[in-house]
C-alpha cells in the first residue's frame, strides 16, 4: 500500500557527535570532530513523517519509524528541489540582475572498498581485495588525459584534482593503491572520518530494528558527508553578497571622488572571479585557466554511496537498503552549476572479470 505521509514541525534539535564514534563494522573513527554536531547534523531540522498506519514500511505498531530517526527522510518531497544544496542563485532584488550560472561541472567518482577480511579485527584488504584495487587504479591510470567525447560539439579532458578517502583501514587502502597508480599530480589527501560506514537512513523496509543510538549518530554523520562532498561548484549567495559590497563600495567611492560614471568605479572594485566550492575538496577556483568539468575521487563504503546517491537524484533515502555494490565498483555522480544532478554510473565493475567480483 502507498505511504500517507506529510513532514510536520521540524525537530529543531542538534545533535552531538562523539570524539569517539565507532562505525558499525567497529573500525574506528576516533578523530570526528564533535562540531558534527552542529555542523553536519542541521538535518535534525528536517520534518518528521507521521503515517496511515499499515503502510508496510512499518514496525510492529505500524507507525513509521521516520518520526524518530535523525536521518534526512523527513526531507524528501516529490518535487525537485533547486537550492537543494543552499547554493542557488538568490532572487534579483528590485532593479538588479540575477547572479549569472558560474563554476565548473563536478564529476564525483565514488568508490567503494575492495574485499576486505571481515574476520579480522583490522578489516583490512584481502589479497584479491588489493588486486581489486590495482586493476581499479589501472582503469583510472588509462582515463587520464583521454577526452570525453559528450556531445559532437563538447569534447572533455578527463583530469583528476584529487583522491579523499574515509578513515576506515580498507578504504585508506584502497585510496593509496590507486594513488600509486595515478602519480604525485592527482594529491591523496587525509582520510576523512565523516566518510566511514554506517547507518545512513531508516531503510524501507526493514527486517530488524533500526531504532537505536548507532543510527542516530551515523544517519546525521552521513548527512553531513553529503552535504560536505555533494553540491555545485560555486555558492551563487556568496556571489551575490559580494557583487552587492562591491556595488555599495563602488558607489561610496565615486561619491568621494566626485566621479561622474560609477561605472568606471564599479569596474576596479569589482570583486574577483567567484571561489570555487570545491577548495573543500580540489583545493582550486574558478578561474578562468581551470577547466570547464573537474574530476574528483572519494573512496568509501557502501551504504554511504547508496544513501548518496539518493539524495543526490532527490529521491527517497529510506530506499538506500534496495541498491547493491560489488568491491571497487564505480559510481559517478554529476553535478552541474545550475544544479543539476545525474547518475552517469552506478557500482560499475567493467574493470573486473567475473572471477574476481565480489560483494564481501
């Protein structure tokens, strides 16, 4: 039966994270930063489901766990959403022009792990899990400096401004293999906590209970991944702040001066070309040298890609638990100035022969 749900007040909470926050496969994440919390963990102010009971992705009491988690399920709605990420374009005030479209085009590489020891306390790679990882590194090796041919008109260079990783040992592994292979221009940079596995969402459905402290912390601590790693280019409020200053700035000055054109005023007050949001990740701007698509790797886990990728599609992220994802499989997520998102790829694992695919 179809889901009757409607996001009511908004919980208005923060949620604190631990110094000492454990993933779920018990591989530590000893370094997050307790400004999750506040940081990352602003999905508390989504709204919460309340449900026709009988709905099927239900408890026992048949009421819908939304209500509860700290997850980003409440957010969902069915229309796309274009500031999803808080980086659209503001309305024009009265007399003003709208902020034109800046940034390049992101494409997220998203990697999950190879095979990993699920035996061992460590839950480091297995042999085939390395080999898994080289043959990935190859494959990404042979990408570089190809073009990419989207359109007959749109030729792309495929350049990669950097490798992120979780924190989690098989993942770390993973990352510096294929670094090996992609040579000292493409920069590994320090594992990143926020990116270990866990519990993204309450999945839909659900054999066993999902209600705990683990989701709570893990649910918000993706959410603040995704919105780390996941939006466009550039923050277009940002421009638009910094145009009017300059507007306001110029005008103080030809004011002093006596200038009769503000123009000319305007023009060497004028603020410099629009930072890149990327610098949290490549470390570049938008300058005009940069190029026009930007190619970035993220070597993590599983669920973390799932839950991802829908709220990237702004799709309902209680179905996260639905998709797969074979060791080193390859997702790519991109994400256009305007803000618009597409899934080019999913989990893909062309550079793997069959005997060597493996999802454990």
């Amino acid at each position: 039966a179809a889901a009757v749900a409607q996001p009511r007040a908004p919980l208005g909470r923060l949620i604190r994270g631990r110094a000492g926050h454990r993933g779920t496969d018990g591989e530590g994440s000893s370094t997050f930063a307790a400004s999750i919390g506040v940081a990352g963990c602003a999905v508390a102010a989504a709204g919460v489901y309340h449900a026709v009971a009988g709905v099927g992705c239900d408890d026992d009491s048949g009421a819908l766990p939304f209500l509860w988690a700290s997850d980003a399920c409440g957010l969902w709605q069915r229309e796309w959403q274009p500031d999803w990420d808080g980086r659209a374009s503001p309305p024009p005030q009265e007399g003003e022009e709208k902020v034109k479209t800046q940034g390049r085009t992101r494409h997220l590489f998203f990697i999950r792990h190879g095979q990993y020891d699920m035996e061992s306390d460590e839950k480091g790679l297995t042999a085939l899990g390395k080999e898994q990882s080289r043959l990935l590194g190859l494959r990404l090796q042979a990408m570089m400096g190809q073009v990419l041919q989207e359109n007959p008109s749109r030729a792309i260079e495929i350049k990669f401004a950097g490798i992120w990783s979780s924190d989690v040992l098989r993942a770390r592994q993973t990352a510096e293999i294929i670094a090996e292979y992609l040579g000292p221009n493409v920069p590994l940079h320090p594992p990143d906590p926020s990116l270990a596995e866990g519990k993204p969402a309450v999945p839909c459905p659900h054999k066993k209970v999902f209600l705990d402290a683990v989701l709570w912390e893990e649910s918000a601590r993706a959410e603040y991944a995704f919105r780390r790693y996941v939006h466009r280019d550039v923050d277009h409020k940002k421009v638009a702040k910094e145009e009017q200053r300059a507007k306001k700035r110029a005008a103080e000055k030809a004011k002093e001066n006596g200038a009769e054109q503000e123009g000319e005023a305007a023009q060497a007050l004028a603020p410099a070309p629009a930072e890149s949001a990327a610098p949290s990740l490549s470390g570049a701007s938008a300058a005009p040298a940069e190029p026009e698509h930007v190619f970035e790797i993220i070597v993590c886990h599983c669920n973390v890609i799932r839950y991802f990728v829908l709220r990237s599609l702004q799709l309902p992220p209680e179905a996260w638990l639905r998709m797969g994802g074979y060791n080193t499989g390859l997702t790519e997520i991109v994400v256009r100035p305007s803000g618009s998102v597409s899934l080019v790829r999913f989990a893909d694992t062309g550079h793997l022969p069959l005997s060597k695919t493996t999802f454990h």
